[in-house]
C-alpha cells in the first residue's frame, strides 16, 4: 500500500485507511468475528491507518477495536480516535471532558497513547470553543504523552478556515467533500491547509453509499438531483463491467495533496476488495464519462451543523 506523509507530522499514511465507524454497528448488526476480521484483513493488507470514535456505536467501536488490536503490535499500526460528539444530539466540547473522553477512549482501546485525536463534526457548535477551550486542553494532555498529534473533523469548509486562522492544529478531516461527485474540499481548502502545514485526510470515498451499487438509505441527506445522477453514473459504470465504488475509491485515493481516504466496513471481503482496487490503475476514460453525468450537480451538497458553521 502507498504511502504519503501527514502534512508536517512525522506519521507515512497508507493512502487507503480504515474507518471503523461500522464496528459500532451505526449501519447493521455487526458479528464479533466479521468485526475481529475486518481489522485483520485491513492491517494485513496494509491499511494500517485506523480510524474511529467514542460516537460510532456509542463506544462499541472503540470497544470491538481495543479486542481486535490486542495481541497486534502496537507500532504497526497508527490510531486515530475523536471526542466531543457522543450521541446524535450529544456534544461536550469542555475541557472537563475532553481529559475524561481522551481517559476513557485509551481504556477501551488498550493502549496507553492515541496516535491522532481529532475533535469530531465541530459544525454542531459554536466553534470558537474549540479553539479557546478545547484544543488547549488537548494540547495539555498531549504533554502528558497521551495524545500525539490534535486535530479537528467536519463537514462544511468554512470550519478549517475558522479554525486554522486562529489556532495550531496538525491535521484535519473533511468527509465526503472529496467524492466522484464532490470535490469542495479540494477546491476550497486544501491549499489553505498546505500552506498551513496542517496535514490533510479524507473520509467516505462512497459519500454515504452515494456512490455505490446499494440501495440509496433513507436518511442519506444529498439533494434529489444529486441521488438521480449518481444512479445514472452507478448504472453506466455498470455497463462498462465496473463497480462505481471501484471508481469512487481510486479516484479519491489518486491526489497526491490528499495524504489519506478513510473507507469504513465490517465486512472483511469489502476491505480485502478496495485494497486490491487501490492497487489497480483508475480508468481515466471511464472517469470523464461519469464527470460529465455529474456535472449538472458537481459540488452540491447539504447543510450540516449551526447555519453560521456553513
């Protein structure tokens, strides 16, 4: 698996990482061995990035994951977890609890220092928290050798302009803005955010199954022109013998300025699959032809969090 740097941190990502948001059973139920093997397949394979939340399963991610690490090495792997969002409508961005959260994440994850903790869909409050109260706190936990890089995740772009204008951070995480059909967090921040230094992942590759062969789920929030041209996309890559998803993942792990894409499933054989893919050249031909089914709705998204946050 590539390989590239985390902005100006001393940590190789694999370009290809491993969300372990489905481990918490946020999307199915989840057997103890499809999860166990999940985790193993992803490190044997090279996706060796993990990445979860005290949110995914209300901890049961971090849980399952803590069992399936135990008897891994721990220098084999780079862990990144999150805090400050608990429950659907649950944020605590305090000091007080960001020591407690950072405490309680290690105990269930059974190590005693976090590679990566990121402060998890800033967007639902006001953010200036973050940068008077929560990422100082962080900072001096990080003192402590707890904690070995801070960061911040959401989803509109206007965050990692509000945020990296007035604090240091090392690394951020936008979601499902660097997709076949969304490229914002390309266009609008990430050179922003190099010129920073600030190290720069990618999450959801498939923007919530947007850019899949399954059925399209209920609360997926994208605007109905959008669903409509990602149908349309799925159904000529299929005529062409080729998975959206397989174009979805190449694509978004092919930019050299985006350092890491996180894909997250409990199913071993869907891992296994996208790191063969990873391996595999993308279509460029095959890339125009879905561009120009998606260009009518390129770059439409919703809204998420506080409207001053978007």
């Amino acid at each position: 698996m590539q390989t590239r740097r985390l902005g100006r941190t001393n940590l190789e990502l694999p370009i290809l990482s491993f969300g372990a948001s489905s481990l918490g059973q946020e999307f199915r139920s989840v057997s103890l061995d499809e999860a166990l093997r999940s985790v193993r397949v992803a490190l044997e394979f090279g996706l060796n990035f993990i990445d979860t939340s005290p949110f995914y399963g209300r901890g049961m991610s971090e849980v399952l994951l803590g069992i399936a690490l135990r008897d891994v090495p721990r220098d084999s792997y780079t862990l990144c977890t999150k805090l400050g969002r608990y429950d659907l409508g649950h944020f605590d961005f305090s000091a007080k609890r960001v020591a407690e959260s950072i405490d309680v994440s290690l105990h269930r994850l059974g190590t005693d220092h976090i590679d990566i903790i990121l402060c998890h869909d800033i967007e639902f409050v006001p953010m200036q928290q973050i940068v008077d109260e929560t990422l100082p706190a962080i900072r001096k936990i990080q003192q402590q050798g707890k904690v070995r890089y801070v960061g911040f995740s959401g989803y509109p772009q206007k965050i990692f302009h509000f945020i990296c204008d007035q604090a240091d951070v090392d690394c951020v995480l936008s979601y499902n803005q660097y997709t076949l059909q969304n490229t914002r967090f390309l266009n609008e921040s990430v050179p922003y955010l190099k010129s920073k230094g600030v190290g720069v992942m990618n999450a959801g590759p498939f923007s919530a199954r947007l850019l899949t062969n399954a059925p399209l789920p209920k609360w997926l929030k994208e605007p109905e022109n959008v669903k409509a041209a990602a149908r349309k996309a799925a159904t000529h890559c299929e005529s062409k013998g080729v998975d959206i998803a397989k174009l979805a993942v190449q694509f978004s792990i092919a930019h050299p300025d985006i350092t890491t894409t996180v894909a997250g499933s409990a199913n071993p054989e869907n891992v296994r699959k996208w790191a063969q893919w990873a391996s595999e050249p993308l279509d460029q031909e095959l890339l125009k032809e879905v561009h120009s089914i998606f260009a009518p709705v390129m770059n439409l998204g919703h809204v998420e969090g506080l409207p001053e946050n978007n």
